[in-house]
C-alpha cells in the first residue's frame, strides 16, 4: 500500500479533485485518529507530520494506493470536543464538515471513539446525519489496551445498544484497536476497500 499527504484544507476551495471514494475518519481531539492513519497506512508520522497543531479547522487529505485493489483517498477529519467557547463543535468545524459530507465522495465513515468514553448525543446526531445520506459507518472503539480483555466486548455491545435505540441504526459495522499494540489494525485495513 502506497500512501501520501495531498493537503490540509481549511475551507472547501481546499479540498482535492479527484475521481476516486473518499473515506472519513471522524472523532474527538485525542481519540486516536491520526494514529490510526498511521497504523493503517503502515507510515510511522505520516499524520504527525501534515497535522497542524492548534485549533485549526482543517481536513487532512491522503491518497492511498493499493495496487489492483485501487485507488482512494484517506480524509482525516479535525477533532472537536475542546473548543473554548464550551461548545462541542463550532461554527468552522460544523461548516468545514457539512461541506465535505454532501460533496458526494463519501463512502465510508470511520467513527473513532476512546473505548472508555460514552458517545454524546451530538455524535450521534452526526452519525445519524450520514447514515441517512447513506454512507457506510464504522464505530471504531480506540485504545482497547487500555481496558481489560473482559471490558471490551462489554463496551462495544453497549455502544451498538445506544445506536440501535437512540439512533435506530442497526447496519453498522463495529471493530476495536489498539494502534499503539497494532491489535485489530488488520481487520480495518481489510475493510478499506470493500
Ligand atoms: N494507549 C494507547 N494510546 C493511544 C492509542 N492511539 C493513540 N494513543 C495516544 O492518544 C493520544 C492522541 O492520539 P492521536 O492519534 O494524536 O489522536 P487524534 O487527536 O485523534 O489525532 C496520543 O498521545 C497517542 O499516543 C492506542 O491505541 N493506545
Ligand atoms: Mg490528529
């Protein structure tokens, strides 16, 4: 697999032309997302070192090739859930991914979350927003080396509980990893493509 960093976009002037499916990885600050790309794409920093530190709004764009399985890109999408203004996604954030979610491109989601965390009614919100567009969703519980083996199928039979009734999404694919360990990264680099 051959990947590499396109652009970080900042508004949707930014965003690549392309004639290939894009997959999104969205996610709080700090659940692990760019360590994920990393993971997935078998690149040491690749994610460390197109990000651009701050509070910025940007998507990161990569392409990633794979021989005769093709070609897509890779959009690693900002973070959201520290903003000062106390509120879980701003204004920009909200904007940025309205704008890259009806480009049409979208196929797949990859939805991360910290397997010690709850998911919040504004995630929700947003997943429920690409399910109906009909975008392939895949919760992600991240950092699994951080709960005992018996805790984990425990959260993720909850998780897919509170999207089953809250969200009323029942085809949803489930996975967990530990980047740090490489646990579970296999299975998700398999699903890329179909
Ligand atoms: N224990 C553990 N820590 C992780 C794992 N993945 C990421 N982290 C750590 O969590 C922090 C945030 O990770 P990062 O990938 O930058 O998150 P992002 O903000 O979503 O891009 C960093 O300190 C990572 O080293 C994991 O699988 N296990
Ligand atoms: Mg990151």
């Amino acid at each position: 697999m051959e990947s590499s960093f396109i652009i970080s976009a900042a508004s949707q002037k930014q965003f690549p032309e392309h004639p290939y499916s894009e997959i999104g990885l969205m996610g709080k600050s700090n659940c692990g997302k760019s360590s994920l790309v990393n993971a997935l794409l078998q690149r040491k920093k690749l994610a460390y070192r197109s990000a651009t530190p701050g509070s910025t709004v940007m998507i990161n764009f990569y392409k990633v090739s794979a021989g005769d399985k093709g070609v897509f890109i890779l959009a690693d999408m900002p973070g959201y859930g520290y903003s000062k203004t106390n509120k879980a996604v701003s204004k920009g954030w909200n904007d940025l991914m309205e704008a890259f979610f009806n480009r049409g491109c979208l196929r797949k989601v990859f939805f991360l979350i910290d397997i010690r965390r709850k998911i919040e009614d504004f995630e929700i919100k947003y997943l429920k927003y690409l399910y109906k567009l009909g975008v392939q969703l895949t919760v992600i519980l991240t950092k699994n080396d951080k709960v005992k083996k018996s805790e984990i199928h425990k959260a993720m039979n909850q998780m897919k509980k509170v999207l089953e009734t809250e969200g009323k999404m029942t085809k949803l694919n489930f996975h967990s990893i530990s980047s740090l360990k490489g646990t579970g990264v296999k299975d998700l680099q398999d699903s890329l493509f179909s």
